[in-house]
C-alpha cells in the first residue's frame, strides 16, 4: 500500500510537471559530467547527498563544515526543484545515500512558479527519493532571502510555509529555517552574507546554513553509518 501510493502521487505529480514544461535537457551537460567523475572516482556509499541549485553547487567547504561526515555535492546552478527530481535516477538513487540535505525553489519562483507549484514540486522530489529508499531522512534548507531578489520576498515565505507545513506531514522530513538568521531587524537579508551579486552567499552566510544542518545530521543522518572512523575504509 505504501509503495502504491507514492507511485500515484509521482503520477499526479508528473502531470503538473509536464504543464510546466520546464526544459531538464539543458542540465544533461552537467548531469553527465557528474556521471563522468562517478564513474572515474567512484563516491563513498550511505554518504550525505547534498543536492540542489547552485547554493549547493558553490558549497566548496562542505567536507570541512561536516568534518567527519562522508558527503557528496550534486548542487547544479540555476536548477529549479524539478530538476533534482528529473534526474533522481541518475544523482540520488545510485548513491544510497543515508540522509539527504535539498535546496531549491528560489530559482523556481523567479522563473514563474508560484509557491504551491514549489510545494508540489518538493512533495515530488521526496516521493521520488521514497521510491528507492523508503526512510532515508530529507532535510529541506529554506528559500533564503537575498538583496537580488527582494521582489520574491512575499513569495519566499509563502513557499517556505507550505513546505513547512508539508514536512511536518511526511515521516523523517525535516524543514531547516535559514531565514530567520539571514534578515536584519527590518525582515531585509543581510548584506554582509553575499558575494557581489547579491544572490549568492559567502562564508558568512554558509556558517548559518551549517549552524542549521549539523544538528539535524547529528540527530537523524543515522551517525554510525554515515560518520568515518580512522579504521573505516569504502565499501
């Protein structure tokens, strides 16, 4: 019963994502490339698969913010959530990963998308990561707010709402609030954790993604499996 039902939600879901039309074939390039380096330098099994738009791509100091932790960046700049999912197959399912840390949905809403749309589109990625592992925990980094996007605002926090909302539904999905954190007194992002453009976060901003997301792998990124010990060698 379980299994039929996430096959009926990825078929209902697939038909919003058909009226979308989003273009995936564009990221095949980068999909490939990420298929070229597993296949010259195979990646650790029951890793933490942080995957996403290009917030995870330009996430280079994830080995050292999780020291001890075996972790895998599959993060494609300007991909929307969708995206993650189309190619599921290819960048989450060969990994088995042990716990999983998405980001997406800004890009989404300045292509178009409305907040519910970003909503169905997170119900779809974790219906279509359940499908190969039942109970591998999902954390979902909130939309962050950003000086380029301050027109989205509105909408960033309706979509971080009903995503909210929907984590608490589903059984070993987490919803980590970045956002709080990355406004000042006034609800405007704080400057001093972008690069020049406004969009993307240096250091300072990542320090408040890791203050998020190192508890929630401590409590339910299954630690013994996924931690290194001197003595551990790849499987």
């Amino acid at each position: 019963m379980k299994r039929l039902t996430i096959l009926l939600t990825l078929l209902f879901l697939a038909f919003g994502a058909a009226a979308k039309d989003n273009d995936h074939a564009k990221w095949e390039p980068d999909i490939q490339a990420f298929e070229a380096t597993d296949k010259a330098t195979p990646p650790p099994q029951n890793a933490v698969l942080f995957i996403g738009s290009s917030s995870i791509r330009f996430w280079k100091s994830l080995a050292t913010d999780f020291p001890g932790y075996k972790v895998i960046n599959r993060g494609f700049g300007g991909s929307d959530l969708d995206d993650a999912t189309a190619f599921a197959d290819r960048i989450v399912k060969p990994y088995h990963p042990a716990a999983i840390v998405v980001y997406a949905g800004d890009n989404d809403l300045q292509n178009g998308d409305t907040p519910e749309q970003v909503r169905d589109d997170f119900i779809a990625f974790v219906a279509k990561v359940r499908s190969y592992q039942a109970d591998v925990p999902i954390a979902f980094i909130s939309i962050k707010p950003s000086i380029a996007r301050l027109a989205l605002l509105p909408n960033i926090d309706l979509a971080n709402q009903l995503i909210r909302d929907q984590a608490m539904k589903e059984k070993g999905v987490a919803f980590l609030d970045v956002a709080p954190a990355m406004v000042d007194a006034d609800g405007k992002p704080r400057p001093e954790l972008f690069i020049e453009d406004g969009l993307h976060m240096n250091p300072k901003g990542y320090a408040l993604w890791v203050a998020q997301v190192g508890p929630w792998l401590a409590d339910h990124a299954m630690a013994a499996q996924v931690k290194q010990t001197p003595n551990a060698s790849p499987k």
